[in-house]
C-alpha cells in the first residue's frame, strides 16, 4: 500500500517587489501510515505554505502532491474540494467551530457533506467525543465549552470522516501547558488508534518529541531536524 502523503520536489514562489520569493526549493516528503511526524521551524520559513499544499488548499509551482495515492496535478478543482473531504483532515490553533450548532452537530455535519446518513454520523460523531472525554457535552454550543473542549470537538471533526492524512498547525498554541498537555496526548491516541498519517506543525519541542520524528524546513527543502 502506498503511503497515504508523498510530496516530491515540491516547488512554491510567490512574487514580490523585487521579483520573486522561493518559499519551497524541491521539498520531499513521505509519510507512512500511522506515522505522526512533527514540522518545526522558525516563523517565515514556510511551514503553513507546507501544510497548505499538502491540504490541497494552495498549488505548487512544480512538484508533484499525492494524496492517499491519487495525484493532485491530474485533480480538478472540484476533485481537490472533494479529496480535502474524503481523505485530509485539518487542525488548527483556533477551533473554527460553528457557533451555532452543538459539539455533536459541529461532528456530524463533515459527515453528511459526503453523503454518510444522519444516524450513522451522530453515532460516529458520539463514539469521537466519547473517546476525547465529551460524552456529556454533546449538546453544548462552542461557547458553553472550555477552550480544551472545543479543540477536542475540532478533533473529532477532523477525524470524522476517517482521513487518511491529519494535517494540524500549532493544534494545542493557543491552550495553557497543562491543557495542552492532555489534549495532544488525546490527538495522539486517536490518530494512532485509526492508522491515520499525521504531519503537526508545532514549536513546542516537548510536543515534537513525543511523535514518531521530527522534520525541518532549511532553504526551502525538509530535512531532519
């Protein structure tokens, strides 16, 4: 089987006033199933350029991306829409919840975007919060959830379609240590408990060496760190 995240010679310029920044310069990178590794480099150096990639949110100059064994360079636009769906889930260092709906709903609702029936989301959605401790939270909205709680729900949500690829900038910056603490150590048992490949950008280096490796950005190309 092949590895659910392959970046080869990846390529990123972007302009500027006095012509053009190379932010990647050939960046390869595999990540084998299960494996979490952690992307630590100073700010600036291209990290969420990385992850934008990886996501398919943003395309390389040249390079090739491929995801969960399909191509990005042969993917449409509404295929890249769909794949970020199906197999990427992302993290970020603010939750990003609906405000409106409840941590449950706010689980459920990624599910029946691709088509999965109502019940079988809320069960999905019931045995993630479960497992990240908010089993009895599940009606709350965002706002009536400790800042913990709602990085627990963007979790779930982030592995409710059972991605083959988690892809998470600073998941745990904005929690107090101790918080951070429990909820990576939550992050960590869930993506290793459904054999999902991880890249988590992070500066905490305590966090970076609790994953399988650590890689780095220097001169546009990732190398060990």
């Amino acid at each position: 089987m092949s590895e659910p995240l392959v970046l080869e010679g990846v390529v990123r310029r972007f302009p500027t006033g006095d012509g053009t920044l190379e932010v990647l310069r050939g960046a390869d990178l595999s990540l084998a199933a299960g494996e979490i590794v952690a992307l630590v480099a100073p700010s600036g150096a291209g990290k969420s350029t990385l992850l934008h990639i990886a996501g398919l949110l943003e395309r390389a100059d040249s390079g090739e991306v491929t995801v969960a064994g399909s191509r990005a360079s042969a993917m449409s636009e509404q295929e890249r829409t769909a794949a970020r769906g199906r197999a990427i889930g992302f993290v970020y260092q603010f939750h990003h919840l609906l405000p409106e709906f409840s941590a449950l709903e706010n689980v459920v609702m990624p599910q029946m975007i691709l088509g999965v029936a109502r019940r079988t989301a809320e069960e999905r959605a019931r045995a993630l919060l479960g497992q990240l401790g908010l089993g009895q939270r599940l009606a709350h909205r965002p706002a009536r959830l400790s800042g913990g709680e709602q990085q627990r729900v963007a979790i779930a949500r982030a592995l409710a379609n059972q991605p083959a690829v988690l892809l998470a900038d600073e998941p745990t910056g904005n929690l107090d240590a101790a918080t951070a603490e429990v909820v990576f150590g939550e992050l960590l048992a869930l993506v290793r408990g459904h054999g999902a490949a991880a890249l988590v950008a992070t500066h905490n280096p305590d966090l970076a060496a609790r994953m399988d490796r650590t890689v780095t950005l220097r001169e546009g190309r990732i190398v060990p760190a």
